[in-house]
C-alpha cells in the first residue's frame, strides 16, 4: 500500500515530501528518489490519527517522527485492513451530519426543558422538604448579612412601630395563638429603599421608607399578606435552590446543614435585586387576596400601594425590581 505524503523527522519543523510504504506489517519510508529517510517501523507501533472531514491525517511514529497525508481515503484503507476493530467514528458522524443536527437539537429541547420546567419543579418539591432547621439557618444568615451590608435600624418613633405590629396581629398569628411570623422594621435610605422582604423562616423586613410611602396601615398589611404568600410557597428557597441545585440536594438527602451556604449567600441578591418569576408574584398575590378578604380588607389596598410605588422608581427604591407591579398584576388583584 503506497501512501503519498510529508515527512517530519520531530527534530525541526522541516517538510520533506515522502512515500509511506506498508509492506509485511511494516511503515517504509522513502524519499523521492526511492532512498528510505529512515529505518521501518512495526506498523502496530505507529499511531495513526482520526478521520475528521478533509484535514490531513498524521502517522506518528514512537521516537516522535510522523507522516502527514492528505491521502484519506488510502488510510482508511489502511485502518480497515490491518485494523479492522478500529471505529472511525469521527467521520461517520459528519457523514450523517443531518441526525448530528438532529441530536443536538433534542439535546438543546431537552436542556431547555428541564431548565423551564424540570428545575422549578424540583425546586419546588426541594423547598417544601427541607427541613424547619435549614430554613431557620437561611433566615438568620440572611438577616444577618442585610444587617451588616444593607440595613441600618429603625427610625421610626417606637410608638408607630407598636401600632403597626398590633394591625399586623392577626395575620402573623398562627392557629395555635402563637406568632407564625416575626416582622422588623429597618431603615434602607441608603440601599433599596422602600422595599419588603421575606424570609425562609418567616421573618419579614419592612423598610421605614416603605412604611413612609402608604398612606393606610391597609397597605401595609397588604404588603404584609403579599409577603406571607412568598413564605406559604417557600420562593425564596425555591428561587436559591434553581441557583444552586445540587448544593441544596445534597443537604435534603444527607441533612448537611452547611452544605446550603452557598444557596443562602445568594439570597440576598435575590431577595433585593432579582426578584422573583412572574409566576411567584401571581402566587403571592392571589394568597394575598384571599387573606385579605378573610379579614375584612379590601384587596384593592394592595393595588393602591403598587401604584404608589411605579411613579417613584429609582436608585433607592428597589421595591419594582424585586416585585414587579404591572398593570395587569394590578388589574388581577382588583378584580379577584
């Protein structure tokens, strides 16, 4: 089997034109004028390069020498018959390159999928499943780190802050009489603004600049039955838990507290400037519509405050990007 090619003696980056000879099992090669450039070499000793496409195709041999060969086809033959076991894979997938389009596009379908639906429903079941502790973990982490970057304390007179936890009663109770929910009040001038947040565990943050822009105590409890909603449906460990999956599946099946840390340092991002999905809004505000009407509140009150809230964006109000008020959020809330 005659091959024609290039010789590369691995010592310099010369090209020498040269004839590849097999003959017994054996890698001849020769020069032009039919002298051999080198001892032969056991066939099986040569490595002999992949088919991909046209690209040349390379013989190296084990003191670092090689052969180089535009020749393709002369080598496939040369692989199938003194190494019939060999697959030459590479090829026969570009020949077939209309199922390789179509496998990459199921491949894609199915990424997409899953990360559409088949993560936020693993989320979802995650979230619900964790245990008390780790919520409990996440929400005093959290706390913890809005305090010390964020936040700063209350400036509201104690006095309002006592009237406002007192019409807040009734929805942070729980069925037992104790408080299901603990609400705080931090002042946010300087960071996000009028804002509310809720944590895992239940507790909930009220910006004085939030408490500053309703006009009726209503308003915050609408914000405040808005919020709940987020805690009922566990967004903020759902939301974390897409952002890091495996971390948070490893603490629900070995019960490692800390293995959800890195979930948790994420949280406050989340919880001040991304935001949650238009379906967790949709969520939280229909729970919110219905703890509103079981306590005699007018939904509307929760539409009023939104409205406030979309003329006034800014640097220092973060409340629209972390809950966004469309108008046909508004229009949902009213007419339920």
């Amino acid at each position: 089997m005659r091959i024609e090619g290039r010789y590369l003696d691995g010592r310099s980056s010369r090209r020498q034109t040269a004839v590849a000879l097999v003959e017994d099992g054996r890698l001849h090669l020769l020069g032009t004028d039919g002298a051999a450039l080198r001892e032969s070499v056991p066939l099986a000793e040569v490595n002999i390069s992949s088919r991909v496409g046209n690209t040349p195709r390379h013989l190296r041999l084990p003191d670092g020498a090689s052969f180089e060969s535009d020749d393709n086809d002369t080598i496939d033959a040369l692989v199938a018959r003194h190494r019939p076991a060999r697959a030459l894979l590479a090829h026969r997938l570009e020949s077939r390159l209309r199922y390789v389009l179509i496998g990459l596009l199921v491949t894609v379908a199915f990424v997409w999928g899953s990360v559409q639906w088949g993560v936020p429903a693993l989320a979802k079941v995650a979230a619900h499943a964790l245990p008390l502790e780790v919520n409990e973990y996440a929400d005093r982490s959290v706390l913890a780190l809005l305090d010390r970057h964020m936040l700063e304390p209350s400036k509201l007179p104690e006095a309002e802050q006592a009237r406002l936890l007192e019409a807040f009663a009734p929805l942070v109770a729980a069925e037992n009489g104790q408080a299901a929910y603990r609400v705080l009040f931090r002042d946010a001038q300087d960071s996000i603004g009028a804002n509310a947040m809720a944590l895992p565990a239940g507790t909930i943050v009220f910006t004085d600049q939030l408490v500053k822009l309703a006009k009726h105590d209503e308003e915050l409890v609408a914000v405040l039955a808005h919020e709940i909603g987020h805690v009922v449906e566990r967004h903020a460990m759902r939301r974390s838990i897409q952002a890091s999956v495996m971390g948070l599946l490893a603490a629900l099946v070995v019960g490692d507290v800390s293995s959800v840390s890195s979930a948790v340092t994420a949280l406050p991002l989340i919880l001040t400037e991304l935001g949650y999905s238009r379906a967790f809004e949709v969520e939280a505000d229909r729970h919110a519509v219905r703890t509103l009407r079981e306590h005699g509140i007018e939904p509307g009150r929760l539409a009023d405050v939104l409205q406030r809230l979309d003329p006034s964006k800014s640097a220092g109000n973060a409340y629209l990007r972390t809950h966004p008020p469309t108008s046909e959020r508004v229009r949902a809330i009213v007419g339920n």
